[in-house]
C-alpha cells in the first residue's frame, strides 16, 4: 500500500509540473504573437489594424508603364528666340508704368520770391499693378510664353550662343514666377486640362504650377521630374532645358507635350510627359504695402537716390 501511494504521489507531481509548463509556453507564443514587446512582429506597418502612409511623390513607374516617345521640334533661329524672350519681358510689363510699379508726376512750383519755379516729383503706386509692375491680362502674356516653350524644344545645345539665349529665357521666366496672381491666370487652362485628365493635343505648349519631387529614373541615362499638379494630378518633365529649382518646393513648370504615360494605373491618376520646358521657382511677391510719406505731404515718397553716384549718370 505505501509503494502505491507513492507511485501515485510521483504521477501526479509529473502531471502538475506538465501542466505548468505547457501553459508556460502557450503564454510566451501568445506574447510574440501580439507583437508586443520585442517581438519579431513588433512595430511593423503590417500589424493588424495599420494602415500604410500613401507617398508623396512616386519614386519609380509601374511594371509594364509605357511612355510616350520624344517629341522632335525643328530647330528655330537664335535671332527668333531672342525676339520671344524679349516680347515675353514686355508682355509681363504693366502697360501703364512700364513695369515700374510706381507712376511718377512733376510739378511745377512757383514762388513770389523767385523768378524760375522750381520743378519737383512726387511717386505714388501704379493704380493697374498696385505697384508689382506685372500686367494684370493675362491675354497679353500667354501666346507669348507658349510660343517661347515651343521655341526652347528647338534650341541646339551645342550652339555657342546657346548658353546667353538659355540665360536671357531663365531671367525672364523666374520673373514671371514671381508674378503672383498672373502666373496663377496664365497656367489656369491647362491646370484645369491636367486636373480633369483632359490631355491637350501632341505638339503642344503647357505651363502649370505645383510640387516638384524627386526625379524618377527610367533607364538609359534618362529621368523623369515629377510635377504634383494636385493630389490627384501630375506631370513629368523628361530632360527640362531651363531649370532653374532645386527638387522640392512650389515650381512653375512648362513644356511640350508629347503624351500620356499608357498602361498604367495609380492615385495620380493619368499623367502626361512635358520634353524640353523649363523648371523655375514659383516666389509669391512681397507686399508693398501702401508706401512711406516721411514728409508728411499726402504723397508716398520715390525711392532713395544711389549713394556715391553723380547725378545724370
């Protein structure tokens, strides 16, 4: 009878500690499970429950996105582009202070005392531009800028005079990033065409405003800059002839149009290629405010004359 009890007492100690330990372990794979802790699963975005962040900017095509081939302009003459550059500088110009900001009246002053009047000039703030100096219609600056981006699709990059024109097109093309509401006007067609997936014709010009990215390569030595229209919305410029930005920020952008990206499908939606263009910074202008009238006379004061320069030169 003792040896039996014994037995039983041993059998049943093997069968708690059994027990324990088996509960032990389902605890510890429990654990690992949940991710909690150190777990290999833990803090993952493919947890249950997570939702994964949509980027901002694509960083490569889809498998099996087809892009459309280069558009091929012919070759324009650099007296040509020179001319455009200059109608576009003329064209951003407020026509009733020349660009100026500022509308300039002499006034003839005469005194009982002196036989000559004495001729002053008071300075106020251009009523059309409110003092920016930009023209205000649009109309008078988009065939013109459409006819430069046509123009710079034709530019011979090994031309010697090549490196002034580009300069001269850069000069005047970050003035018009810096033009505020007209720039805003002038790219509000195509904006709309871009953003209702309406691509214009082959062939022609486009300016939008938006994000640029990081450029996207796509083989053979050739990228793509991303240009985020809206958040549904972007274009691609594929080797800008003018740029003038560094990647990220708000841009203006132009180009020629040479097709959508087929084939493929994403959140932006369908998306077009720019070739040749331009990438320059879009700037909103600095409030001038209603001006200064230290002398307390009603009229806003001209700027200072330059320091150590004679007068007449």
């Amino acid at each position: 009878m003792v040896v039996h009890s014994t037995i039983h007492r041993c059998a049943c100690a093997v069968l708690l500690l059994g027990a324990i330990a088996g509960r032990s372990h389902g605890c510890r794979a429990s654990g690992d499970g949940k991710g909690g802790g150190a777990g290999p699963g833990a803090g993952t975005a493919t947890g249950k429950g997570a939702v994964p962040s949509a980027p901002d900017f694509p960083i490569s095509l889809p498998i099996g996105a087809v892009v459309p081939d280069p558009v091929t302009l012919l070759p324009g003459r650099p007296d040509v582009f020179v001319g455009r550059v200059t109608a576009l500088a003329r064209a951003l110009q407020c026509p009733n202070c020349a660009g100026t900001g500022a509308k300039v009246t002499r006034h003839r002053d005469r005194a009982p005392a002196r036989v000559v009047p004495t001729m002053r000039e008071t300075r106020a703030d251009c009523v059309d531009c409110h003092g920016t100096g930009f023209s205000v219609n649009p109309s008078r600056v988009s065939p013109v800028l459409d006819s430069l981006v046509l123009l710079l699709g034709g530019v011979d990059p090994d031309a010697p005079s090549t490196t002034k024109l580009l300069d001269k097109a850069r000069t005047v093309l970050e003035r018009l990033g810096t033009s505020g509401d007209l720039v805003e006007k002038v790219t509000a067609t195509t904006r709309n065409c871009v953003t209702s997936d309406r691509i214009p014709c082959r062939g022609t010009a486009c300016s939008v405003t938006g994000e640029v990215g990081a450029p996207i390569p796509i083989g053979g030595g050739v990228r793509l800059i991303p240009v985020k229209v809206s958040a549904h919305s972007m274009v691609f410029l594929r080797a800008p002839i003018i740029n003038a930005v560094p990647s990220g920020g708000a841009v203006l952008a132009g180009g020629v149009i040479a097709g959508p990206i087929e084939k493929i499908e994403w959140q932006w939606g369908q998306t077009m290629i720019l070739d040749g263009g331009y990438l320059v910074p879009l700037i909103p202008p600095e409030h001038k405010g209603p001006g200064i009238d230290a002398d307390k006379d009603g009229v806003i004061d001209g700027p200072s004359p330059p320091v150590n320069v004679p007068r007449g030169k």
